[in-house]
C-alpha cells in the first residue's frame, strides 16, 4: 500500500478529484496549507504597508491506495496538476505500513 | 416636547450604539488572529463600563450646570433629575432622552483609541484608563462644546457631531498612548497583516450604517437638518471612500478593500463636525479631503516612528481636524446658521489647538502613571504568544468543533 502526498494548486483540486475517482480511488483528504518552493512569493500592501510574503497558498492531497493502483494515481495527478508554469507542487509516495478502518477494525486491503 | 424628535432620538442612539462593535470588528480584522478577542474585548468593555461612569458621572459633569465655561457640576449626579420631562435642557425630547444620546459617544470615543493600542497593551490598564479618561478628558470636552462651555460660548467655534469632543479627542489620547507603550515587537521587521478583512469590512458598514445616527441625530430633532446631516455624511462617505481606493490606485497600483473601508471612515470622521453646517458640495469637498490627506497621513507613523497601529490619528486625528477646520470655511449660513469665514477658520483652528493639547497632554500624563503603577504593557511572553490567550483566557478561532 502506498499514501501519496501531493502539494498542489488550490485551484486544480476539483479536477483532481474527478480524475481519482475516474481512476477507482475510493477518497481522499484535503486541506488548505501555505508552503514556499521555487515559486517567489508575492507583495501584500495594507494601507500604504508593504509585505513581501514568501508563503503561497497551496492545497496538500492525501490518498491511501493500493500498490496496482498507486502508478495510475500518480500519472493522474501530474498530468492534472500541470500548467506548465512553476508552482505546480510536487508529489511524494511513501510505503504504507497498516491502514486501519475505525468502524470496522478492518486491516490492510480491506481497509482501502 | 416632539414625539417625532424622541422617536428619532431613540432611534438615533442605537444606531451610536451599534457603532461600537462595528468598531469593533474593524479593528477585530485587522489585528493578527492571535489578537482579535483582546482587540474585540477593549471595544466591548467599553459599552459597559463607559455606561455605569456616564449615569454616575460622566453626564453630569458634561451636561448640568457650568462651572467656568470647563466642566459641568454634580446636580444630576446619578441621574438624580433627569426625567421623563425636559425641565432641565427644554429640547423637544425627554431629558432621558439626551442623556442616553449623549452616552453612546462617550461611549464610542474611548473605543475609538483601541485601535493605536491594539496587540500590546494590558486590558487592566486600558479598563481603568478609559474610566479615568472618560471623567476627565470626555466629560470636560463635551461641556466645553455642547454643554455651554468656552468653546462654544468664548471662542465661537462649532462641532456638530464630535470633531472635536470625539474624533480629534480620540486622537490626541491615541498619540499619547503609543508614545508611552511604545511599538509591538518586530513592528517595521516582521509581517502584520490583518487577519481577516470581511470582518473588518463587515464592521466598516455597521459604523456607515450608525453614522446616520450619529450625524443625523446630531440635529436633536427629526427635521430639514437632520436631513441635511445624513445626506452629507452619506456623500462624505462615499467620496472618501472613491478618492482613497483612487490614491491607492495611483500610488500603488491596486485598490483594496481595506482602502475603501478605511476611506470611508475618514470622510465619515470629516464630515462629523461639519454634517449640520454645510451644504452637499461641502460635503463633496470635504470627502475628497480626507480621502487624499487621511491616506497620505497614513506615512506620519513611519516618518516619526511610533506604532499607531491601525492608524487612529490617519484617520480620526487628521480626519477629525480637516472637518473641524473645513467646516469654518465650507458652512453654509442657510444651513445651519453658520457663515464660513476667515474669521470662522480662525475659531475652528483655535478650538482645534486647545481640544489636541487638553486630550494630548491629559492622556500623556495618565498613561505615564498607569505605567509607572500598574504596568500598561503586557509581557514580551504574552506578547509573543498572543492577548487572547494570555489576557482573557480564550482564542478567537478554534480548530475543531
């Protein structure tokens, strides 16, 4: 089993979703979080005040999927997230030791 | 007496009321979110306490008798006499009446000062400064210009609704406030964006909406210059709001939201002592005024380097002085009585001098005790990790549930 962990425009996360599902995945979990990378940041000015702000605001993806499904969900994510411009995200696949479903107590596979 | 003038007056003291946790909001968004109860709570308390000194105290020092032109007497200490009737001021409303009028302002102006204060100063300190102030400062000042004091009977000068007893009032203490607290830690090195500015903008409306009370109400009556006063404080507002969004487009290439509502505010406070004095175009050209120099006053805090943090004195020092100095030459005779003139300017620009010094010095002197005594600074630790938290116990946004 895999988690993959994608840092992605917030504004690709109603197209990621319709493509992870297309694919078979059975959810995911969203939030809205604030990163820098490569990307510059930007300038904020509050009455006359200038900032410079180095974070951007970005939504992180998780999805738990199995490993026959892991190469689908990823290629799917690049493909959807690319623009091309700089400040797509990135994605990380990490081993998954156990995945336990709380209602059930169901473990591993069946958990997914 | 005049059922529509007390009906209006109820109404009008609501709407000054409600102008207290718009303020609130205003300033709530615009502080960092660690903040926002502290910067909420300063504007809240203000309503309970300020209301207990103005029954007791407050009105009575303002608003019965006259003791040299400075201050009132204690003949209505507690209310004692102020009744149903209007025996003791003879306007066409009850003189409960007036006294809760008058108690909204007293009870917005210290509110106002909060707002050069925000994320540093200890709520102990700020509690008892506002009552002290309130007594001193508040009570002397509105006597002086409503309650047949020397600025209005001496110098001549005239404030319909509060340049002067309100917002140049408010101003002055702001500065003297900041000088003593001196400014929060990192001001000018780190980030100290507002947090959540719907909620500034949110407040921004309810003052516009309160305003016409506060204005229109000014008129003591439901009449052709209560009229007069909305319809200015309306176009006031409007042009304020326009011109700064404008400035903002000029100089920085983006109009914001922050810009509007504070715009707003400052044709709102410029329009305050002149609403009942000038006609429409005054009000045009006084809108236009505190749009271009509020925003540009905006660069005094870093010029001179004091943390003015949500700009108390851009807005209501300089906003409260281009109203009270405009208005001697922009006053309609046909309006209110008052002819703008050479001579008028110099009243104004007098009562101008003599409200900032009296507030300025008054405040000075009181939070240099406060400080030397109790502290007016919280700690560098509840500093850091926030007011809301460490002062009062609570946060302002939780993560679940």
């Amino acid at each position: 089993m895999k988690m993959i962990v994608a840092y992605i425009n917030p504004f690709k996360l109603e197209e990621i979703r319709d493509a992870l599902k297309e694919a078979g995945v059975s959810g995911l979990s969203a939030g809205n979080i604030q990163g820098f990378g490569r990307q510059a940041g930007h300038t904020e000015t509050y009455r006359g005040a200038e900032y410079e702000v180095d974070f951007v605001p970005k939504v992180r993806i998780e999805v738990l999927v199995d490993d026959t499904l892991a190469p689908t969900v990823i290629s799917s994510i690049e493909e959807t997230a690319r623009t091309g411009s700089i400040g797509d995200g990135k994605i990380a696949v990490l081993p998954v030791e156990d995945v336990i479903r709380i209602r059930t107590g169901e473990r591993g596979q069946d958990a997914l | 007496m005049d059922t529509g003038d007390t009906a209006w007056l109820l109404t009008s003291s609501a709407l000054v009321l409600f102008m207290t946790p718009g303020l609130a909001l205003f300033y709530g968004g615009m502080v960092r979110s660690k903040n926002v109860l502290a910067m909420l709570m300063k504007n809240y308390i203000s309503m309970g306490i300020i209301t207990v000194v103005w029954v007791f105290v407050g009105y009575t020092l303002a608003f019965s008798g006259d003791t040299g032109g400075f201050i009132g007497d204690f003949g209505l200490f507690a209310l004692d006499g102020v009744g149903l009737d209007n025996a003791v001021h003879g306007y066409t409303v009850p003189d409960n009446v007036f006294m809760v009028f008058q108690m909204m302002f007293a009870i917005i102006t210290p509110a106002l000062i909060a707002g050069a204060i925000a994320e540093r100063m200890k709520f102990s300190a700020w509690a008892i400064f506002i009552v002290v102030w309130s007594i001193v400062v508040y009570s002397p000042m509105a006597h002086w210009v409503w309650g047949g004091g020397f600025v209005a009977s001496d110098i001549e000068a005239v404030d319909f609704a509060g340049g002067l007893v309100v917002h140049i009032n408010a101003g002055a203490a702001a500065l003297a406030l900041v000088l003593v607290l001196g400014p929060r830690l990192g001001w000018r090195h780190t980030v100290m964006r507002p947090h959540s500015l719907p909620l500034t903008l949110l407040g921004a409306g309810m003052l516009w909406f309160g305003w016409f009370g506060f204005n229109a109400g000014s008129a003591l009556a439901a009449n052709g210059a209560a009229a007069n006063a909305f319809v200015t404080t309306q176009i006031a507002a409007a042009v304020a709001a326009s011109a700064w969004a404008g400035m903002e487009q000029w100089r920085a290439g983006a109009p914001t939201t922050l810009g509007v509502a504070s715009g707003a505010v400052a044709g709102l406070v410029a329009i305050t002592p002149a609403a009942g004095f000038v006609n429409p175009m005054g009000a045009v050209i006084i809108g236009l005024a505190a749009g271009v120099i509020c925003f540009l006053s905006l660069q005094i805090k870093f010029r001179f380097n004091f943390d003015d943090s949500l700009d108390v004195i851009a807005v209501h020092l300089v906003g409260g002085i281009l109203g009270a100095l405009l208005l001697g030459i922009l006053a309609d005779e046909a309006i209110g009585g008052v002819a703008g003139s050479a001579e008028q300017f110099g009243r104004q620009a007098l009562s101008v001098v003599v409200a900032f010094a009296y507030s300025f010095v008054l405040s000075y002197a009181l939070a240099r005790i406060l400080d030397a005594t109790i502290g007016i600074r919280v700690t560098e630790d509840q500093e850091r990790r926030g007011l809301d938290l460490t002062l009062h116990d609570e946060q302002g946004y939780v993560l679940a549930e």
